[in-house]
C-alpha cells in the first residue's frame, strides 16, 4: 500500500462509514419477499410478467397477494383478515377540530383492547383509514387524529384495525414457523435443507393430516390441531403454549400462503400447457412464428386469463369454506367395534387381503417395507420421468416411505378416528390412497389391528397366518420378503 | 487521586451490596417461593451459602478499602513498610476457609442424596408420568389409569404434549427421557432441574407443595428453538388429576361418532 | 524449564531484584513477562538450560524510548475512528439502521375488493347457432396416419410373466397401449379437439347417465376417452385383486382412492368440474404399468380416434378452426398444436393428419 500506515484505519472507517450509510439507509436492504414457484418461473416471460395492458401470472398474483411487508387481503378470501366491525353511533366535534366518533360493535362481538386504525366501508367516507389518536374500549370513544375528507354519518359502517390479524399473523409466522416453512410458505425456509421429512410446502393447498374427506381441503381445526400437537415423528414442534390470539393469527396466514400458493398454480396450469418456455421452444421448433405466438399469448392475457383471474378466485373461496363445514368432516356411520382379539384378527385379515392390499406398500409385517417401496417409479407430473431413488414419492416429490406401524408412531394422531381418517380419506398428496368405499366396519376392524400392532410378540401374533407369498410378489427382479 | 482510586475501589462493593439487598423486593431474585419440598431444601443451602459468602465479601472488602485508604491519605514522603509475610496469617486464612467450604460441602450431601440418589428417594413416590423430550417440545406419556408406569410403552397408555398434570401434597416421579440431543428439566418454581441423556431413563422426582401451574423448561441447549421448549406443569389435587386423565382418555379414544364430538373441534 | 522458573521466581524475591530491573537499559515498558525472562538475562549462567522460545523471548527487542501514542495502542485508534464514522453515517441518515427485516417489520395490509366479475362466461360456450351470418354446420373427418418407419409395440408383459398379481394381471399377454396401430399405420387413441368452445358453437350435451370406467386384467377400458364436464365418471372393476385409481389432473383436483375387487357398481365416483387443456393420466399405483387418459372438455368437438385411426367431428360453425392433436406417445405429447382446417358451410371436409414416427418417445 502506498498509504502510509497510520493513515490505513482512517481509510478503512471511511469505507465502514460509506457502506453503512448506503445499506443502512436502504428501504428494501432486509425486506423478505415471496419467491415464485418453478411453474411461473417455467413460462414464457411475457406470460410470467405480462404485458403493459395485460397482467401476466406474476402481476395478477401481486395485485391480489401483494408482498411480505405491504400484504393485500382479498376480499374474496374465506381468510380472517382480523379488525372488528362496527358501526358509528354518533359523531362529536371535539374542540381541537378533531373528529371524536363514538362507535357500537354487533351484539355478541366485543369492542377491541385497541384500536390503531379504523376503515370507513360504508357511507361517504368509504375506503377511507384514520388513525385514532385516543380509543376508549369501554365506551367506544374513538378520537380521529386527522378529520377524513367526507362527512362521517351515524350508522356508517366501519372497521377497527382492519387486516390487523393478518398482519400480526406475518410477523408471528416469520418468528415461528418461516425458518421451515419459507417465507412463501414453501417448505424451503434456512432450516427445511436439514430435515427429513421436510417441511410443509402450503403452496399445493394440501395437508396430510385432516379430518375431512377426500375431496376437501383441511379444515381450521385440522390445522389448529396441527399447530397445537405438533406432529411426532417429524420436526413440526407443539405450539400449546402459545395464545390463541396468535394461534388463530398464525392459522390465517398458513392459509393465505396457502390460497395464494395454488392460486399461481391455477394461473400457471391456464397458461403452462401452451405457453410455458419448453412449449414456446417445441412450438418455434414446429414450424411457428415467434410475433404469431407472441400475438396469441396477449390474447390469452387480455380475455382468457383475465377472465379466469376472478373465477378462479372463487374457486379457491369455494373449496376453502367448503373445508370448515359439517359435510367435509368424515364420521364413521358405525361407532367404533369393541377392540377384542377376534376384531384384531379380522383386521390382519383385512390387511392382508387382495381388497385392500395394505401389505403391499407397508408390508407383511407392518415395517413400512412392502415391495412397492424397492421400485423405481416414474413421476406422472413430469412426463413420466423416473425418480432419482426407489420407492413411493409424493406430491411434493419426497421420498414418501409408507409408515413403519410397528413403531406406535402416528403423525396424524393416534386417536382411533384419526387411524379412521386415514385409512377412509387416505392421506392427501402422498401415496395412501383413500378407501372410502369399503364398509366403515372393516376399517375399524383395520384400526383395532393397526393400534394393537406394536404390541404384537411377533409380527402377525394377533392375526392369521399371512396368505402365501406369489401373491404380493413384486414385479421383475425384485425379491419380496418371505413371510414366515 | 489515589483517594479516588480508593473511593472508586470501594463503590462498587457498596453498590454489590446494595444491589443484592434490594433484589427480591425488586423482582431480580428467585423465580417465585419454592413450590416443592426440596425446593425449599435448596433454596436453605442457597441462603447458607450466601450469607457465608457475604460475611466475607464485606470483611475483605473492609480490609481492603481500609488499606486503599490508608495508602491513598499516607504522607508522600514517608517509607514504605515492607513485609516479609506472617506465616501464621497465612495458615489461618487457609484452614478457615477450608473448614468453611468442608462445612459447606458436608452439608448440602443429605439434599443431594435426596434429590439425586435413587435409593434415597421418598417411599411413597408414585410414577405419574415418562416425559419425553425432543426437539422443541416435551412428549407426555401417563400410564393406563389404575397401571403402573413401565418404561416400555403399554397399550391404553396416554400421550399427551406440553402439558404434564401433576398431583400435590405427594411426591411423584417422572421419567425423563428423550428422543433426538441432550436437554434438561427445569422447572425453576419447583427447582428441580435434571439433565435429559439420549440413552438414559431417569427418574426426577419432586413433590409440589400448592395447586398452580409452573413452568418447565429446558436447561441444556438443544437447537435453534431451545429458548422456546417450554412447557406447562399443571399442579392438582389428585382427583382433578384422576379427572384429568379419564378426560384425556376418552379424548383418545374418540372415534368421531358421538354427536357434540363429532366435529372433533379444538378450539 | 522448571529450574529456570524457579530460579527466576527466587531471584523475584529477592529485594533487591527491583533495582535490577529498573537499571536494565530501556527495560521499563517491556510487559510483566518479558520483565521475568529479561530479568535472568543479567545471570549469563541461566541460558543454558533455555529453550528455544525461552531464547526467544530473551532475545526480544526492547522498546525504543521515543514512543508516541498512536502506535503503541493502533487498534485502539482506528476502533474509536470506526465507530464515530458508522454513527455519523447512521446520524446523518436519520436514525439507527432498521436491522432485522422479517419479523420485526409490521407489514401494512391493503384491501382488494372482490372482483365483480361475474361468475364464468367460458364454462358455458357461447349461445347455439342461429345466427344466419354463419351458415350450416360443417363435419371435420379424417384418420390419423404415422408416417415414417414404425414397428408395432410387442407386448408389456407375456402371459404367465413374473409380475404382481400374476394370476389376474398375466392371464393374457398385456399390450403395450402406448402405440397402437391399425392397418396402413393408422394410430389409434389419439385425441383430437379444439382448446376452447368456438362462438356459434354448440353447447356441450352432459349425459345423465355416468361414465362406466372399467378394468379388468390390469388395463383401463377405454384407454383414451373423452369426459365431459359435470359428467360423473364410476370406477368399475372386474379383476379380483385391489386396484386404486389415481388421477393427474392439472386444473381439476385429483382423485385417488382404492377400488374393491369385483366391483360392478362403481362405489368410487368423481366428477370434472372444468376443462383440461391435454388429457390427464389415470393410473393404477399398485401396478405401475395400468395407464389410461381422459380429457374433461366442456364443448363437443373432442374425439378420440379409433382403432382405424379415423375420427369425426360434427357441428362445427363454419370458418377456420385450430384443432390440437395429442397422442400419449409422442414427444411432449402433441402431435399437432395447431392443426388448421377450414370448415365450409354445410360441407364435410376429410384430412389425413400426418403422425411423423420420429416425433415419437417411448
């Protein structure tokens, strides 16, 4: 160095101190954003950003979603975006020219500790938020600290707080749960490279654990069980402690991910069979003209993807609510049959048998080790590719290895319900089918079986003798374990 | 300025103590009363120890600040006393402090027998539960109401998680297990704390003296997410205890059928 | 080295070891260590029995006397420099930098107002012809031929093979339905339809009755089918042994639950509420090799060719149309993603649509 030596630390802090102004100035310099999912990322790029007249996927998605510190809360969402409706009783002119509104809230509802902000929804000052300078709870005195353009009426109906739940909810979610799950709600947070299984990714709008059936998405309660119990035997931990102001905070916005998780993949699925980057490069291939393509991709913008925008949000508000209602719950017609050896044996039979092939994947002896976990199996998501490692894969393309039932392990719950569940919604998104079709007492005759099996002396104790090996071989040159 | 030097030397002794004096009024002190009988045993030793230890702390600081002092007020000019050692000091300030901390030693072994040697466990003691750590939680398992508590799991058995249900007025056992690192069972009110060895089933146990709920923790750093393996230790009379794990049995044994549990609602 | 402390720590003792220390030149500054190797250094006898890094320390050089401040403590300085700088930056910004992100920002949350559009225009295709500007219907025939050299598939598995469930799976030879040929390489079970109903279009007929979707001996009848939306498709099994039929749709959810042996009534149901832009797998996840496809379509001009490899669309609006053609086997699975016909009023119009074999991937 030229510098003499004396002069080195003077030059250095100047350069700490010009790096410290520029980042420490900067508004985006730590600001989390949600990452887009390889399917918008595999389209065209007029199709991903849209044009100046027509929004692509990741315009649409923005404008309803928004980002991680600017959130936007669609309406048409079955999502809780917290706040407490209420109505103005009466408006006083306090003397200060401050507006002091005194405000009733429904009967059964409660006026909020606090308020920070309220909304104008109805009535001339609609879609105005004033910030309220003082809140009385008792009373409901709420005194604005600015005076919103339009006259306030009694009767109007407004908001205290509105989005304040969801907002709570981000910031309790990237304390607890986003070093797993992603800020995007995508199972791929710092930590998730670590684990086996990984965690959750929202963004297919599935969850394993339900209690609904088949066809429904998972309920609050299910993904407040979820939440509150942990689930053993994976690295989802127990939140009972937490409170249920959080908990119901942090509940939203799994499913706001969530929503906005198959939200894209709805938009992506419009476009990715026509427009995706690999169609666009077949399509150049065969002979089409890249300005015609161009061309009919901006009409698909302008009507068709415009168009789907909004049904496809209704969609989502449909399956949603139609999770937390009384018909997507399952309940057995049956009670529960008494747990007594000859149930137990039925069960093993029935586990056996050629009906419900159960030992196929999870083996004679219940270890999780049937021949359908030592096949090489192709992915019908992508064009029938084969996976990298043998065995049963789910939705999220992780090894899925059917459960060991020996251990005593249940992920779900080991309520005899919860075994009911399984077995009749089987487990969604990985490769437990549903079997909602065989009568409701042989699958209690399954689950006194299941349940009674870590308890087995030898494996199959409980039951009958296991029916004869040729016919739970596996294919080719696969060898299936001898029973005994 | 050697008297500031003297002065600043004996401030912060001062201020040791004052803070010490003032602590539990202010809340920087124990974690509550001690709710459990050898609670109270340890936090005795506690209070034995501390005010030996200050009786000390205050003399030595005396002497010292008096020495400062007088070095610090000395006339410039005059000689300095040079020393060659007291034998006979030296031997004293030896043994009484050997003697002292013989004393201590001897005296807290009954506390730590009791509390840590198996053989010297209460008679009385009943297994209530195997409490099972893992990362981040603590994994409850209570024996089939009426059985006893083995460390193989049994069918009927109990699960629960964060929340053990202990009864009081006797003195109960867990065993403390875990699945995955090393963590630890404190539960600062009752003032038992037990390292968790992978491998090992330890019996802890503790007898809570009031109804109430307590904090259990863990004391062994675990992971990312030991600041917050908390838990709940709910203190009851046996028969809410009773209740509490018929409740938790039938919850178990739920099978979706019955008409207000249908909806297995939680919240 | 024991000797050497001990003989250092005796000469420390000594009283008048201090005024030996002071009278070494130079040797005030040095730190305590230094001071004790140093202070044997007058007793010449001591360094024999030295380690080298004893020596080493002997031999440290002594400090000059006309030290200046900022060199004896340069870590000091430039700490102090840093520091003042980092805060005039932060100063000058207005304020401490807002460090963290994440958690300790408080997002703010704006309203989006459901959209007020109205619920699909596109389920329903536009109103039925009567619009005179048009004219007659016109039928849109043709085969589908592959061109090129192609040798027929022979069968997946021979009868009696080794695989699951042999006794049912293998009772016959099970062909390979990726490719099936006819006569004068005409292919069989390729799907022909136009992406999206065309205006003046007819409206899509649902059939009351469901959809009897079978398999026996392992296979799917029919392998390739055309469904329309709102149709309700039943899963029928005639094989003795457990089958689970498991859908890939990309824009319906999917289906997967088992089916009983024997089932003639079709217990599993499911129903496609919307269209899919290519035909989705069916498949079987005890037996890996059981495929079918369907299409879901919410207009009538979908077919699927026959074993002639001949298909025929009728009712089209007269005009140009863009037909897609999609074969399970090819690559990427379209054969043609544009095939142009023009329909004239009242008029059949007949096309061979060429299936290049080297647009196939097996």
């Amino acid at each position: 160095m030229s510098m003499t030596p004396s002069l080195k630390p003077l030059a250095l802090a100047g350069l700490l101190s010009v790096v410290a102004a520029t980042v420490g100035c900067s508004d985006t310099a730590f600001e989390s954003s949600f990452v887009y999912s390889e399917g918008t990322l595999s389209l065209m790029r007029e199709a991903q950003a849209g044009t100046k007249e027509n929004p692509g996927v990741k315009t649409l998605l923005d404008d309803r979603f928004g980002d991680p510190q600017h959130l936007k809360a669609w309406e048409k969402l079955p999502i809780d975006f917290g706040g407490t409706m209420t109505s103005v009783e009466t408006v006083v002119e306090s003397g200060d020219g401050k507006k002091l509104v005194i405000l009733t809230v429904q009967e059964g509802m409660a006026l909020p500790e606090k308020a920070v902000s309220v909304q104008f929804v109805s009535g001339a000052c609609s879609g105005e938020t004033v910030q309220v300078a003082k809140w009385n709870p008792k009373t409901g005195e709420a005194t604005l600290a600015a005076v919103p353009g339009k006259e306030i009426a009694a009767g109007d109906t407004c908001a205290i707080d509105r989005g304040a739940g969801l907002s709570s909810g981000r910031m309790l979610y990237m304390r607890h749960c986003s070093h797993c799950h992603g800020t995007t709600g995508d199972g791929n947070g710092p930590t998730a490279r670590y684990m086996t299984p990984k965690p959750r990714d929202y963004r297919n709008g599935i969850f394993k654990f339900t209690s609904t059936n088949d066809m429904s998405k998972a309920s609050r309660s299910d993904l407040s069980r979820i939440v509150k119990y942990g689930i053993p035997g994976t690295y989802m931990p127990s939140f009972l402690l937490m409170k249920d102001d959080e908990h119901h905070a942090i509940i939203e916005y799994v499913r706001f991910l969530s929503m906005r998780g198959e939200y894209e993949r709805k938009l992506v699925a419009e476009l990715s069979s026509d427009y995706s980057q690999n169609a666009y490069d077949s399509r150049l291939k065969s002979g089409e003209k890249k300005a015609e393509i161009q061309k009919e991709l901006d009409e698909f913008l302008a009507e068709d993807l415009k168009e789907s925008a909004g049904t496809l949000g209704d969609d989502l508000a449909e399956i949603w609510s139609a999770a937390d209602t009384d018909e997507a719950v399952i309940v057995p017609s049956v009670p529960r049959v008494p747990d007594t050896p000859e149930s137990r044996r039925h069960g093993r039979e029935l586990y056996l048998s050629k009906t419900l092939n159960c030992a196929d994947c999870h083996g004679i002896d219940a270890a999780g080790n049937g021949p359908q976990t030592i096949a090489f199996e192709k992915n019908p998501a992508k064009s029938d590719e084969l996976y990298n490692e043998p065995g049963l894969h789910d939705i999220w393309d992780n090894l899925n290895q059917p459960r060991n039932l020996q251990m005593g392990m249940y992920r779900g719950g080991r309520r005899p319900i919860d075994l009911f569940s399984r077995i009749h919604a089987g487990i969604k998104g990985s490769r437990m089918p549903s079997f909602k079709n065989t009568p409701h007492e042989d699958i209690w005759h399954i689950v006194n079986y299941v349940l009674s099996i870590p308890f087995e002396t030898d494996p199959g104790a409980t039951g009958i003798a296991p029916i004869a090996a040729e016919s739970v071989a596996a294919p080719a040159a696969v060898t299936a374990p001898a029973p005994e | 300025m050697k008297k500031f030097w003297a002065l600043f030397f004996f401030f912060w002794p001062t201020v040791a103590i004052i803070s010490c004096l003032i602590a539990p009024s202010r809340g920087w002190w124990f974690p509550g009363a001690p709710m459990s009988r050898t609670g109270i045993q340890i936090d005795g030793l506690f209070y034995l120890i501390l005010i030996i230890v200050t009786i000390t702390f205050v003399a030595t600081q005396y002497v010292l600040a008096y020495a400062l002092w007088m070095g610090a007020t000395k006339d410039p000019g005059s000689k300095a006393f040079f020393s060659h050692g007291s034998h006979k000091l030296e031997i004293v300030w030896t043994i009484v402090p050997s003697f002292i901390l013989v004393f201590i030693s001897l005296s807290q072994l009954d506390v730590l027998a009791e509390i840590r040697v198996i053989s010297k466990f209460p008679e009385k003691a009943t297994k209530v539960a195997e409490v099972t750590a893992r990362q981040f939680e603590w994994r409850i398992r209570y024996p089939k109401p009426g059985s006893e508590l083995t460390t193989e799991e049994n069918p009927g058995d109990l699960y629960y998680v964060n929340e053990l249900h202990v009864p009081t007025g006797k003195p109960v056992i867990i065993n403390l297990r875990t699945q995955d690192v090393q963590h630890a069972f404190f539960s600062p009110q009752l003032r038992v704390k037990q390292d968790a060895v992978p491998g090992l089933v330890i019996p802890v146990w503790f007898d809570v003296l009031e109804v109430g709920t307590y904090d259990l923790v863990c004391a062994e750093l675990c992971g990312w997410g030991h600041y917050k393996m908390k838990a709940r230790i709910v203190a009851q009379s046996q028969g809410s205890v009773d209740k509490y794990l018929k409740e938790l049995e039938a919850e178990q044994n739920e099978d979706g059928t019955k008409s207000e549990a249908a909806k297995t609602d939680d919240e | 080295m024991r000797s050497f402390l001990s003989s250092v720590l005796s000469k420390r003792l000594n009283s008048c070891h201090r005024e030996k220390i002071q009278s070494a030149s130079g040797m005030r500054q040095l730190p305590g260590t230094l001071r004790f190797l140093a202070a044997s250094e007058s007793g010449e006898s001591q360094t024999s029995g030295l380690t080298p890094t004893a020596r080493l320390g002997l031999r440290a050089k002594p400090v000059p006397r006309n030290v200046s401040l900022s060199d004896v403590n340069p870590m000091k300085k430039t700490s102090v420099i840093m520091l003042i700088c980092l805060l005039a930056g932060s100063a000058g910004c207005g304020g401490v930098p807002d460090f963290g992100g994440g958690a300790s920002v408080v997002p703010d949350v704006t309203f989006v107002a459901a959209d007020s559009e109205a619920a699909a225009v596109s389920d329903a295709p536009a109103e039925s012809f009567g619009t005179a500007a048009s004219g007659e219907p016109g039928t849109f025939t043709g085969k589908v031929v592959m061109t090129g050299s192609v040798t027929a598939l022979p069968p997946l598995f021979r009868q009696g093979a080794a695989i699951k469930d042999p006794a049912v799976c293998a009772a016959v030879d099970v062909p390979d339905e990726r490719l099936v040929l006819g006569d004068g390489n005409a292919v069989k079970g390729v799907f022909v339809y136009l992406n999206k109903a065309p205006k003046n279009g007819k409206a899509l007929e649902v059939p009351a009755e469901p959809f009897m979707f079978d398999q026996k001996n392992c296979r799917f009848f029919p392998h390739c089918v055309i469904i329309p939306v709102g149709q309700m498709v039943k899963v029928l099994s005639d094989d003795s042994v457990a089958h689970n039929t498991h859908t890939y749709p990309q824009k319906n959810p999917s289906v997967n639950s088992g089916v009983a042996p024997g089932d003639r009534e079709g217990k599993l149901d499911f129903t496609y509420r919307k269209a899919e832009s290519v035909p989705l797998s069916v498949k079987c996840d005890y037996h890996t090799w059981m495929t079918a496809y369907q299409l879901p379509v919410d207009h009538p001009y979908a077919v699927v060719t026959d074993e002639n490899g001949a298909f025929s669309i009728s009712d089209l609006p007269p005009g140009k149309h863009s037909f897609v053609v999609w074969h399970e086997a090819a690559d990427g699975g379209f054969v043609e993603r544009k095939f142009a016909v023009e329909i004239k009023s009242g008029e059949t119009t007949e096309m061979q649509i060429d299936y290049p074999s080297d647009r196939l991937k097996l």
